[in-house]
C-alpha cells in the first residue's frame, strides 16, 4: 500500500498539530496514539482524521489529565464516557475561572491601597469621619500567649481561604477601650479583615461610623506606646474622649520592607467630642 493524499507523514502531521516528532513517537510506544497505516519499513503515516482526536489528547493533557488516564479513554472509546469527560473538565474550568477572578480582585485591591499609601504622610494626625465597615473577626485573643495566638492567626488564616473571604484587605486588630486605657497597647481583642462586599451566610461585624483619631507608627509594636502617647495628646489638645475601639492595620509590612524599623501601622482611635 502506498502513501496517498489522505496520509500524512509522521513530520507533517506532527507540524499539523504543532507538536514535535518525538511525542508522537512517545505517544504511539505507549499506545496512546498511534499513526493509521505503517508500511513494510516502519514508516508512519497519519491519517487527517486523526487530527481530531490528537487535538483531544492535546486539550485534556493541557487541562491535567495524565497520559494513563488519557489511554483508558482511548482504548475505551464512546459517546457517553467522551460527554463524561468533557463535562467534569469544564466543572474544573469553572471552579478555576472562579478561583482566578477572586485572585484578581485581591490583587487589584493590593494595587490600590499601595498605590494609596505611597502618598500619605506618616507623620500627620488627623481626626476624619469613618464610614461604617463590615469585618470578619477572629475568636477573642484578649490575654492569651503566643502560643495560643499563633493558633487563632492560624486559624483565621485557613478561615479565610476555605470561606472564601480574602479580601485582599490588610488584617488588622482590635483593641478595646479598657486595654488601651491600662496602657495594654498590643493586649488586642480580634483580628479582622474588611469584608466591602459581605458574603451571606457569616457573623460579621459592623465598626461603628463615626469619628476617628488616624496617625500612623514607623517601626514595630515594641515602640508603638510613643505614637499612642502622641495620638493621646493631641486628643486632649482637640478635647476628645476615647470611644470603645481602638483599629490598627498594616500600611507596610514585611511584604514590601525588609526590616521592622520601617513597617508602618496605621492606628485608628474611635473618639467622641468632650462636652464642654
């Protein structure tokens, strides 16, 4: 039997399916794909209706099936196990479309606050009005040890990666009013996570609108008493009461500085007007 028309040499059929020679040599040793007709000396010729189904192999292998998974197909082909396979790969892609969207807006969230933050000034305290917020809290942290805390961060953590609500929000802390006025400054009380678009379904927490005292701390937690101590006085200054909570969140972070003397915290202080 001679080569004609309808037959494709191993070269060119592998050019066809823009594959190289030796994975359709690999593909036929193993029985996965092998050419339609070979003549006396060993000569491979591909049939073009065998693009199609190269161009399935091609899409499941890039879609992760394994070549022996492949082959049970192969070997046992039909209408129903084909619809079963297409079915289950595009409830993968689904499942994947959705897990790269969610990761795309935390990276645009990410994006936005650093952009914001390369304009603020660390040194200036200022009082603002701060919208309500909804936050996704930890269990209570209040006066346990580093032990039990690293348990509860690690928690948090999976927390937000099973239910889905990674924001892409620094995670902040709560302390509250009788900690902070016992001079308790790191003595928090949750940590939490902004939720700008809370799911159903989850306990949340709602901070209370209103007036804050904002100033930001240069350097870690160890020294976080001085600009505690800064923001107090300027809240005697503008006659300020401290409310229930006090928020503190990551501007800069070990994410992008490497030392602890230039991480950046920004300390949100809850305050009501004093009555004169």
């Amino acid at each position: 039997m001679k080569k004609n028309g309808k037959y494709l040499t191993t070269g060119e059929f592998a050019k066809l399916c823009k594959v190289n020679k030796q994975t359709l040599l690999y593909y036929d040793q193993i029985g996965l794909f092998s050419p339609e007709y070979k003549n006396k000396k060993g000569y491979r010729y591909y049939s073009i209706r065998q693009i199609e189904l190269f161009s399935v192999i091609d899409l499941l292998k890039d879609l992760g099936m394994s070549l022996s998974d492949i082959q049970q197909y192969t070997q046992n082909k039909s209408p129903e196990s084909f619809l079963s396979i297409m079915y289950q790969k595009k409830a993968e892609i689904e499942k994947k479309r959705q897990e790269i969207e969610i990761k795309e807006k935390i990276i645009d969230t990410k994006i936005t606050l650093m952009e914001e933050a390369l304009h603020l000034d660390f040194h200036q305290v200022k009082l603002e009005q701060l919208p309500e917020a909804t936050l996704y809290l930890s269990r209570n942290i209040e006066n346990i040890n580093n032990e039990e805390f690293v348990e509860v961060f690690s928690d948090f953590i999976n927390e937000l990666d099973v239910l889905q609500l990674d924001t892409g929000y620094p995670i902040g802390v709560i302390t509250k009013r009788e900690q902070v006025l016992k001079g308790e400054f790191t003595n928090y009380s949750y940590l939490y996570i902004e939720q700008p678009n809370p799911k159903e379904g989850h306990l949340y927490f709602k901070s209370v609108k209103g007036e804050f005292l904002s100033g930001y701390h240069i350097g870690d937690e160890k020294t976080i008493h001085k600009t505690y101590k800064r923001l107090f006085l300027e809240m005697d200054r503008l006659n300020l009461a401290l409310g229930d909570y006090v928020f503190e969140e990551y501007i800069y972070d070990t994410v992008v500085m490497n030392h602890k003397e230039h991480y950046v915290t920004k300390i949100m202080i809850q305050v009501n007007q004093i009555k004169s």
